[in-house]
C-alpha cells in the first residue's frame, strides 16, 4: 500500500506542476530613471538664453544629490497594473503570431507535423494568454526601494521639451521615470521660472513650483523652491543640510559616514537627530549634534585649526617593516615620522600588525615589538576549506544509506503485513523481528545523515569566519 501511494504521488507531482505553471512576473529594473531638460526661453533679451542654461543646471545640481527613491503603495499599485498590461499585451501578440503561422499552412497538405505542432503552441498561448489575464496584482513583485539615476550625461541632454504631448513620448523613447522641465523668462532683471516634476508612471506632473528673484538672488530662491519636489522624488519624509567647512581637506562625516571633502550642500537626511563630524589629517576634529524636523533645511559651519605636528623616532625589531600612517604607506623601520594626529601601523612578513594611535603618544619615540605568527594563515585557511569539504563528503554519502534503509523497512513491512495473511504465528514473529531490526537501522542511518550535516554547518562556519579574518589582515596590509 506504502508503495502504491509513493508511485501515485511522483505521478501526479509533475502533472500538478504542469497545470499551475506560470510565468512569475516581477520589475526588471532596480533603477528610476530621470532627466533635467533645458528649461524654455521664452524671452528675447540678449542674455535670457545663458541664464537658462545655467538654471538648468543649477537645478540638475540641486536634485542629483538624491540617491534613492522608496515607492509609495499607489506607484506599486501603478507599476504593477503596468507590468500586468504589459505581458497581457505580450502573450497576445504570441497568440496573434501562432494563428497567423497557422494561416499560412491552412491549406498545405504537405507540413503536417507542424500544422500539429502550431495546433499545440496555439494551445498552450491560449492557456497562458488567460492566466495573464487572471494574474493577480500582490503576486507580482516590485522592488520598493530604487536607485535614482540621472540621464543627464546622455547625448540628448539638451533637448527641450515644449508640451505634454513631447513629455509622453520622450519618457516612453528613453524609458524615464521622471522628467523635470518648465520654461524661464527674464523681464529686464527680473527672473521668473516655473518647473515642472512629470511622471510617466502616472503620466501627470506630480509637483510644480514658480520661482522670481532678480539675478543676484534668484539662484538662492531656486534652492529654496527645489524643496517642493523632494517628497515626491524621495518617496518619505526628508530633511537637509548645508555644510561650510573653512578647509576643504577636511573630510565631513554624517553618522559616522563620509559625505564630502570640504564644502557641501544639499545633503539630504531623513528627519530626526544626526550627528556631524569634521576631520581630517593634522587637523582638530569638531562634533554637531543636529536635530532636523520634517521639510528642514540647516546650515552648518566648521571651522577647524591645524595640530602642531612633531617628529615620531618609528623603531622595530626586527628592522625593516613597513610603517604606514593613516592607511598611507611611509617607508620602512627605523625611520623619522612627522605626524600630529592619527594611526600608526607596521606590517611585517611572518608577523602579526601592530599599531597605536599618536593621539596616546606622550615621547617622541614609537617602538614596536611584533609578534611571531603562530602559524601561516594561508595554510590555516585551506585546512578549514578542507575540514568543510571532507565532512560535506560524507554527508552525502550518507544519503543513499537512509534512502536505504527506509526502503528496506518498508519492503520488510510490507512482507509482514503479508505475513499477517497467512496466519502462521512462526512466520508473523521473524517477519516482525526483521522489520524491527530494519526500522531501527533507517533511524540510525537518519541520525548519522543529521549529525553529519550539523557537523558540515560547523566547519562550514569556521570556514567563513577564517576567510572573514584573512580577508581583513590582507586589507590592513
């Protein structure tokens, strides 16, 4: 009966999975695309053409500090219900191209097989055309966070877009996502620019701004007016800051994470409390703790001194190892190091870094004793690869030994049951000892397959961490 039902199931699986096949659909692209087009100049004075120009990229400045946009529920809902339309339209022109060819061999006598054939294919559209059609929308996936990029470095960045009707059709030719556009107009010193944030997925302009300012001002009234679009590019809620730093060597940090070297503006941070730090080599370090609110925008400004730098007497033993300073390579022991502030690390073949920091450094001397490695990290690392792939082994050489030991139970099972038949106790009493026996040994050999197993995973973990810490000595070196 066991083996009844085990035949039956490997039957039916497959037909099962051939009549619920179904193409997954999901976004092709991770990516949003968007372009900043030349805004129209509808002005005739001489230097109305220039200005444009220049806010055209001044905005595409503003806004290309925008790396990533979060998709709100209805732009998933949007993308999706295209996706559907997409591949409906596609299985449709599929089923279209079948009959077509089916036409043609109509009245053929001569290509019957592929007149069967075609009959089969048209088949099979048909059946894929409907479950495209009946394809629910929250199995098709999207990714909801996306990488914004910028077409603006493409051969047509210049083109000017005049009407809605361009909007739809150069978004469709060059598959953007957004485009910004507007027109400009100067009226003697006085600037009035209205810009537009279109999207294609939605095909209508999500945002709008008008901007006026003369020419002293009206680049500052831009910055300002940007703001308006930055929700909608962004996908949440968002904040901004501008940082002024008096010495463009110094290196800005956000939470710990580079940003910029020197000045920078339009940094964009999600509202809340940011920490904001100003370093750099031989320079004082200055900390801002910075609370941002929802649509804020905040100036920050460092000013940051030089550290009186001194010379180091950088010593080991043995001689002859590499000393780098702040990750950058300076020559080899003995040697004299001028420093102020930062990390200091030898590296030597055969032994093991050693570094200090000369911010903890009261002399002028640094004196090093590296350690002997104990063993070669090279070697270490292939005996761990080893370990894995040897203990893997034997995981799955004993698969087949539980596969088995389960069908020898079952055999023995199964000839027990017939013994039962025949009513003789002797023969009832060794088919069910044997059974027994045979039971036993399949959950042996499916415990040793475990075990096996679990002890892969392990080594398996050694591994990765042994090839995690040969990764890191080899970057520090």
């Amino acid at each position: 009966m066991v083996r009844k039902l085990l035949l039956l199931t490997f039957i039916l699986i497959p037909l099962f999975t051939f009549g619920v096949e179904d193409k997954v659909l999901r976004d092709s692209s991770s990516e949003w695309n968007i372009l900043v087009t030349d805004l129209i100049c509808n002005s005739t004075q001489e230097d109305a053409p220039y200005i444009s120009q220049t806010l055209s990229s001044a905005v595409y400045r503003n806004l290309s500090v925008i790396k990533k946009h979060r998709m709100s529920d209805e732009e998933i809902a949007a993308r999706r219900e295209s996706i559907k339309a997409d591949f409906v339209d596609e299985c449709q022109k599929a089923l279209s191209k079948s009959y077509q060819e089916y036409d043609a061999l109509l009245f053929q006598d001569k290509d019957i097989n592929k007149k069967t054939n075609l009959k089969s294919t048209i088949s099979k559209d048909k059946r894929m055309l409907r479950k495209a059609n009946k394809k629910k929308l929250e199995k098709i996936y999207v990714l909801r966070e996306r990488d914004i990029v910028f077409l603006n470095d493409s051969e047509e960045k210049d083109t000017v877009i005049r009407g809605p009707v361009e909007l739809a059709t150069r978004a469709k030719k060059d598959n953007l996502d957004y485009i910004v556009w507007g027109s400009m107009m100067l009226v003697e010193d006085v600037v009035v620019a209205d810009i537009s944030l279109y999207s294609s997925l939605f095909n209508k302009e999500l945002a709008s701004v008008r901007i006026t300012g003369d020419l002293e001002t009206i680049y500052q009234e831009l910055d300002k007016g940007l703001d308006a679009f930055y929700s909608d590019m962004l996908g949440k809620p968002w904040a901004k800051i501008n940082v002024d730093v008096n010495d463009q060597d110094v290196d800005v940090f956000v939470d710990g994470v580079f940003v910029s070297a020197g000045s920078l503006s339009n940094i964009i941070l999600e509202p809340g409390e940011h920490t904001v730090l100003a370093s750099g080599n031989n320079k004082t370090e200055e900390v801002k703790q910075v609370l941002l609110e929802e649509n804020q925008s905040v100036d920050i400004s460092f000013k940051v001194e030089p550290v009186q730098s001194k010379l180091f007497a950088v010593s080991s033993f043995p001689t002859g190892a590499d000393v780098y300073y702040n990750s950058v390579w300076q020559g080899q022991t003995p040697m004299l190091l001028n420093g102020a502030k930062g990390e200091v690390v030898i590296s030597l073949e055969g032994y093991q870094n050693s570094r200090v920091f000369l911010d903890e450094i009261n002399g002028n001397t640094l004196d090093f004793f590296p350690q002997r490695e104990v063993f070669n990290k090279d070697d270490y690392l292939l005996d761990k690869r080893n370990d894995f792939y040897k203990n893997l082994t034997w995981f799955v050489l004993s698969i087949p030994v539980a596969f088995f030991t389960y069908a020898n139970y079952l055999a023995y099972d199964d000839l027990h049951e017939r013994a039962k038949g025949t009513r003789d106790s002797h023969e009832i009493h060794r088919t069910q000892r044997i059974r027994n026996y045979s039971q036993y040994g399949y959950y042996g050999a499916l415990f040793l397959s475990v075990t096996l197993f679990s002890n892969a995973m392990f080594y398996l973990r050694d591994y990765i961490v042994a090839g995690q810490s040969y990764n890191n000595d080899r970057r520090k070196k």
